[in-house]
C-alpha cells in the first residue's frame, strides 16, 4: 500500500508483513523491519496515498554477491599481504597497505552498486487503485 508519494520514489507499507520474509531481496533489501516500508522508484506510475501496488523484485544471484563482498576482498587483502611481506615491509605496514586495499576495493564496488541498483531494485508492476479496491472488497 503506498504510504506517501515523493518526487520520483513512492514509499510503501506491506499489507502482509509474512510476505516480506518469502520476498527473494529479503537478506539484501533495505526494508524498515519495525514498519515494513520500502522506498521504490515512481517510474511511469500515477499512484496516490492509499493506493494498492504490486511490485516484482528481480532474483538477486545470492552467490555472486556474496563472491563479489567477501571472497573477493578476502583475496584481495591476503594477497596486498603477502607481496608487501615479501617486500621486506614491516607486519603493520602490511597489514595498513592491506587495509588501503580494501578501501579502494570498495569504493570501486560502491560506484558500481550505484549503477547496477536500478537492476535489483524492485519495480512497480501493477497499480490498484484505492477506489477499485474499495469495490473489490465490497463485491
């Protein structure tokens, strides 16, 4: 149900909080857990506070996230690691440089993340309206 209806975003309220628990996003998405709100673009969408949505989250690829926020990294920092120890460093330096690492690691996956999250992101399929549904429900 939409809750309010900002500039481009629409903010909705899940009518069956259960269906957020079976939802495919549910480990990634940036779902308010004591309201249940989700924030999703407008798009083409003429929707209004009370409105009914439905809305399709696509299938996030569960392996290739966590490949991509942990495996990746992990990597990333044993090998920043042992080249820096093997360069004669010290255990601190190494440690420092691999910790810079990682920092470049993810601010390159964040600009990323920026780009790729119209993909993930749930979209707005259906509007019902607040009208319809009245009669829908009184029929």
């Amino acid at each position: 149900m939409v809750v309010r209806v900002e500039n481009d975003f629409v903010v909705l309220k899940s009518e069956d909080e259960e269906s957020c628990h079976a939802c495919p996003l549910h480990s990634i998405c940036k779902v308010d857990p004591e309201r249940y709100t989700l924030k999703v673009p407008k798009e083409k969408w003429d929707v209004e506070e009370g409105d009914t949505v439905v809305i399709k989250t696509p299938r996030a690829p569960a392996s290739r996230i966590a490949l991509v926020l942990y495996t990746i990294p992990l990597l990333i920092f044993v090998s920043i690691l042992v080249v820096s120890k093997s360069f004669g460093l010290s255990d601190l330096f190494s440690f420092l440089f691999s910790l810079l690492g990682l920092a470049v690691y993810y601010t390159i996956t964040r600009a990323v993340d920026t780009k790729l999250k119209k993909k993930f992101s749930p979209k707005i399929v259906e509007v019902l309206k607040q009208e319809d549904r009245i009669n829908s429900e009184l029929l």
